[in-house]
C-alpha cells in the first residue's frame, strides 16, 4: 500500500488547522518529518518521555534534534507513527542544507574516531577529586566547628563540591560516559540527588526542553524568568500587563543591579523546585499532579525520594551534630549562596545575552544553526574550562549533547571553521568580558522597558 506524500506547504495547512492561536494542540494529527518521513504525533505527545518539549518541534524537521537527544534504538519507534512521505523542497533553504549537511558529516567523523567514547579514568578522577572536596569541607566543619572563618570556608568548599558535582551529573544524564543508559541514570541519581539534592527528574525534563529550544521565548525553561529577569524585547510585551505591579515593574527596570544577589538564590530555588517535583505528596500539593501522571514524569520516583532524603540527612545532620546555631546558618547561607552564584555564574554564561527568538522564527531555522547562533563559547584554558565542568564549550555540547567534555578540545577547531565557510556566527570571548555581555543585555532590555513604560 502506498503511502500519502505531502509537501511543507500541506504540512504547515493541516498543522495550523490543529493547534490555536498560542500554538496549542486542539486537534489531530500534529505533522513534523523525520528526513522524507511524515511522522504524525498527535498519539504520542502526551505519553512521550521528554513531555511537552515534542511539541515545540511541531511543522519542522526532527532528523538532528531525535539524534541529538536520544539513544540510537528509539529510532525503531518512529515506523508506527509514520504517516507518509515528504515531496518537493527541503524545509532548509540552499546555504543552510549545506551547513546541515557538512555539521552531520562532522558527526559521523567525530564517531568514526572514537570521539563519542568517553575516558572512565578521566571520569573515576572526576568523581575521586569532587569527593575530596567534600571530604575536606567535612573535616574542617568536624575540625574546627567553632571557628568562623573555617566554617565560612567549608562552607564556600559545599559550594564548589555541589558545582562541580552538578557538571558531573549534568554528564552521566547527557549519556556522555557509559554506553547503558540505566548506569548512567544510576550515576545520575548518586551524584545529583544525594550529593547534590537536584532530582534526576526535575532536571532532565526541564533541561532536555532547553536543548531542544534554546532560547525561544516561551518555549525554553531557561529563559522562563521573567518578571524578576527579562532577556529579551519579546519578555517586554508582557510588561504592559503589569500596570498595577510597581515590585515586577522595579525588578525588570533594575535587573542588572540585582542580577547577583538573584543568582544567590537560585540554588534554594532550584532545590525546592526539584524537591516538590519528585516526592509524591509534594508534588500533588504544589504541582496537582496526580499519581498516575507523577509515575510517567518521575520514573523510579522511590530512589528520586530516597536519594533526596539522604541529601539532607547528611547536609543538616553534620549542622545538627557539629555546629551550634549561629555557625549552622554561616554554613547553611555560605554553601546555598556560593553554590548558586557559582552555578547560575555558568548557566548565565552559555545562553544569555546571546540572541532570542521567537516561534515563527525558530521555525525557519535548522537545529544546529539554532544550537551555534544561541550559544556562547569561553575562552578555553584550565581554569574555564574546570570551573565550567566544560560548558566554556557551549556550541560544540549543544550540537553534540553526548560528547565525552574531554573531547570538545578535538572538535572545536572543525566546527568553529565549517561556522565560518557558511557564515554562522560562532561567538567566542572571556569569562569576564562574557559577564559584562549578560549585564548590558540586562540593562538593554532595562532601557526599552522604561521607554515603553513613558510611551
């Protein structure tokens, strides 16, 4: 039997007649291609692993972004929800095919030798050198617990242990070290939710959603922040709907003033959030999940729970056995605010300040241009690229998400040069100078909402 062939213009008909005016699905079938397959997913969006994050990918071709971000076998899912075949053009126009072409040879060569192979030294050393940080933060507190000074220093050391456990988890879950992916979830809920206290859950969901569509207004989770940060001219046409809201109107007209102290909390922020995620009872009261949709979203949500709780058996009872209450919360406030200051420091580093899209641009837009074109690379030396766990690399983790971090040094070169034979802008600059771009996109975007606040 023969199967029915569309072209893009047909796609984009039958996918608007199904989704409303915000993009939301309100009917079947939702159309996107897999290469010169039509996939039709409208069966699928609600039991698929990642979430919503699928629907993002709505009218446009999946081929990079399904490599991207999934084990090679799930390719075998996608023959039963193929529902014809593609005709006439690419979505891509001439110049950018090309690209698209040559980022997938890339690909295949860094495979070809053995660049996607991850070192278990390297990694056994990464574990080994974080536990010792944590040691020493441990010993200090046991030590010496009635001494400011070394508290404020242990302190500062669960800071950089949780940063760098955070890099460290971030690449046992990008699947970037062992080749079965339940060793890795493994690692992932060892080092995230015990020595870390993020849950695997919470932070895949809203991660993998940020891989998928970075820096889209309304799409990427990362960028989520308004009204405390405003990112971009498109946050701002929500800032006329705050007439009455003179807190929301300050934060956003002084963002850049209070874009550390911000950062300070972001550690608390994010814990809470991945503690009311994946415990059950939370997550019903704050969530209103229910139990069946808590299962599909937080697989093995027990060891998510237990994992946590040790988290903070350990936190609070070295506090509760070693340090009297006024050295406890030197300690408590030391290691949140270093932790989120160090990592929301990075965070901000790799996609802020570079430019934002919308919807209907990202549409034209191929996965790896997006990937390039949104991210922003630091200077490599020891330190970045320690500090960073190896996100200094942004573009090249973006393009290649399961890419072992001590192999982007080896393919940095080839990419920044095939950027620049097609004209993408590949963004590369300091550590501080990638700082002071944060700041003036904050304060640019500070400026028009003041002038949209006189006109």
């Amino acid at each position: 039997m023969s199967q029915r062939t569309y072209t893009w213009a047909q796609i984009e008909e039958i996918n608007k007649k199904s989704l409303d005016a915000s993009n939301k699905a309100t009917q079947k079938p939702l159309l996107m291609t897999h290469g010169s397959n039509v996939i039709d997913i409208s069966e699928f969006r609600s039991v698929h692993p990642g979430g919503q994050v699928i629907e993002t990918w709505i009218g446009k071709d999946i081929q990079d972004v399904f490599k991207a971000l999934h084990h090679p076998n799930t390719a075998k899912m996608l023959p039963k929800y193929t529902v014809g075949k593609l005709t006439g053009p690419s979505v891509f126009d001439k110049n950018t095919a090309g690209f698209v072409e040559e980022c997938r040879k890339l690909s295949a060569d860094f495979e070809r030798r053995g660049l996607f192979k991850a070192s278990l030294l390297y990694y056994a050393f990464k574990v080994s050198f974080n536990l010792s940080i944590w040691a020493s933060s441990m010993y200090l507190l046991t030590k010496y617990p009635k001494n400011p000074a070394v508290v404020f220093l242990a302190g500062w050391l669960t800071a950089i242990f949780w940063q760098q456990s955070g890099w460290l988890a971030h690449d046992f879950l990008h699947n970037q070290v062992f080749s079965n992916r339940k060793t890795s979830r493994l690692f992932g809920y060892f080092v995230g939710n015990v020595w870390q206290g993020f849950s695997v859950a919470w932070w895949n969901n809203k991660h993998l959603a940020h891989h998928a569509v970075p820096n889209i207004h309304t799409e990427d989770p990362d960028i989520d922040t308004f009204p405390v940060l405003a990112w971009s001219d498109h946050a701002l046409s929500l800032f006329s709907d705050l007439p009455d809201d003179v807190a929301s109107r300050f934060f956003i007209k002084y963002q850049k003033w209070y874009f550390f102290p911000v950062l300070a909390l972001a550690r608390i922020s994010w814990a809470a959030q991945s503690l009311f995620y994946s415990v059950p009872l939370l997550n019903g009261f704050f969530w209103g999940q229910t139990s069946q949709q808590i299962k599909f979203n937080v697989h093995n949500h027990t060891y998510e729970t237990i994992g946590l709780v040790l988290h903070y058996l350990w936190y609070f009872g070295v506090m509760a056995a070693y340090l009297d209450w006024t050295m406890a919360l030197l300690y408590l406030i030391t290691s949140q605010a270093g932790c989120g200051l160090l990592l929301a420091g990075v965070f901000a580093l790799n996609h802020n300040g570079m430019p934002i899209y919308s919807h209907d641009e990202a549409k034209e837009m191929d996965f790896f241009s997006l990937q390039v074109l949104t991210g922003r690379d630091v200077e490599p030396n020891l330190f970045n690229n320690w500090f960073t766990g190896g996100l200094n690399y942004q573009i090249e983790h973006h393009m290649f998400p399961t890419l072992p971090r001590h192999n982007f040094h080896h393919v940095q070169p080839a990419v920044a040069k095939l950027c620049k034979k097609y004209g993408v802008t590949y963004h590369t600059t300091g550590f501080v100078e990638g700082t002071f771009e944060v700041l003036k996109r904050l304060d640019d975007v500070s400026q028009a909402a003041r002038k949209l606040h006189k006109a």
